[in-house]
C-alpha cells in the first residue's frame, strides 16, 4: 500500500495508456497505478542507478516487468518522443528541481499531458513555472504524512489559462478556495511564526538587510490574511 501521500498523488493520475514516473526512486507509484488499472503502462524514471535497482527488484517482484519500463536517466530525459506519457508525476522532490525538470523536458510533454507534481518545498516556483508555460491548475489537495504537511497540484493545457496573483501563487488558486482545515491549520501556523519573526526583527536595529526583512515577511503577512 501507498503512503498517504502517494496516495494523494495517485489520486489525481487520470486513466491513461501510459504514466511516467520521473525520480520513481522505489517505483511504488507506477506499480500500484498499474495493479489498480489505473494506468495501462508506466515509465519509471530514475537518475541514480542505486534507486533504478530497487525500482527493477520491486517491479519484477510484483511481476509487472512486462507493463513498466525502468529506465535509468534525468528527468524528462527517459521519455521516447513528446506524448510518449499522457500523465507525467514528479513527486517527492524540491519545487526548484521539479521546475527545472520539467524546463529542460518541455520539448517531451504533448499538449494532452496531464502533470500531478508535489514539491516538498518551494511550492510557488512550481506554479509559477506552469502558469508562465501556460497551464491550467485544475485540481490541488494538501496532505499530512508524519510531521510534514504536503501539496499536489494538477496541471493541464488547452484552457485559457488564468494569471495568478502573489497570494494565490503562494497558497495555490485551488487550495485557498476549497479551505481545507489542513490548509487553514498549515497558514495560521505560518501566520504566527512570521508575527514572532516580524517582532524579532524590530528589535534588531534597523540595517537595510533587517529592514528589507522585514518588509518581506510583512507582505507575505499580508497575503495569507
Ligand atoms: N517520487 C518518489 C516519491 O515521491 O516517493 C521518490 C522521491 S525521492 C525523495 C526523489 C527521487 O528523485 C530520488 O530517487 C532521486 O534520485 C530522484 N531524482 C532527483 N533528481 C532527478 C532527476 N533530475 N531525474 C530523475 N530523477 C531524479
């Protein structure tokens, strides 16, 4: 069985022929994907051959070598030609490294493609980065797994898509209007810990570093109310 969060994420994989599962690290994804036919075939991408083996292990002790393809390389670099997936998931890895992979893999994403991506962190610089290549969120949910709360967005093309303000860039355009109690919990939290910043920093003096700080964490303030 598939974490909660993996499970979030496989969740919003649509029915496809073939899902591509890029930095598959264990390949649990794409093997239950396929168990559950959700996917027909799947890809599973892996940068760092310690990991591509597990994944090999894993896929042909659940007997499924003839529906998945492990495939050693970086990034959208595994895929064949554009298309060659019609739901692509990068999971599990810092917004910043899922931003550039899917920058440097463009040429391999065919207009149907559907992404499921969740950042562990720096989750603006992914939707900034789908709304300039111009995507469309259409769904995003936001999970709890052990002390870590985390966030999926899907994305696709062909809708016109819509600009995003700061605000929603930071929070997600989905999640801040469906208000999930995790949503409300995680920005009441951040809310709290950047009033005992912003104090902090008024006591610090005034240098134009502490000042810019300041500013900053004000705006963010700012947003989340
Ligand atoms: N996707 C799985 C999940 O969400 O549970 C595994 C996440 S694991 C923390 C991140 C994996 O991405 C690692 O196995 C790492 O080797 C792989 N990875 C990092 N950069 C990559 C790249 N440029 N292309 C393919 N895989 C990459």
């Amino acid at each position: 069985h598939l974490s909660p969060r993996l499970d979030c994420v496989l969740h919003f994989v649509p029915k496809v022929e073939c899902l591509a599962d890029i930095g598959s690290d264990h390949a649990h994804l794409p093997c239950r994907a396929v168990q559950i036919g959700r996917a027909d075939s799947a890809i599973a991408g892996e940068v760092r051959p310690g990991p591509l083996y597990q994944s090999t292990l894993n896929v042909t002790k659940q007997g499924l070598r003839d529906r998945i393809d492990v495939r050693l390389g970086d990034g959208l670099d595994v895929l064949r030609e554009q298309g060659e997936a019609s739901a692509i998931v990068i999971a599990g890895m810092g917004g910043e490294l899922i931003a550039d992979i899917l920058e440097r893999g463009k040429n391999k994403i065919g207009k149907k493609t559907v992404l499921i991506l969740q950042p562990n962190s720096r989750e603006p610089r992914v939707r900034r980065w789908l709304v300039y290549n111009g995507w469309t969120i259409s769904d995003e949910a936001i999970v709890n797994e052990g002390h870590h709360v985390y966030e999926v967005i899907q994305a696709s093309q062909g809708s016109k898509p819509r600009l995003l303000s700061e605000p929603e860039l930071m929070m997600g355009p989905v999640l801040s209007s469906k208000q999930d109690p995790l949503f409300i919990k995680k920005w009441k939290n951040r809310e709290r810990r950047l009033s005992s910043i912003l104090t902090a920093l008024r006591n610090t003096g005034q240098s134009e570093e502490v000042l810019k700080k300041i500013e900053a964490n004000q705006k963010e303030l700012q947003w989340i109310r």
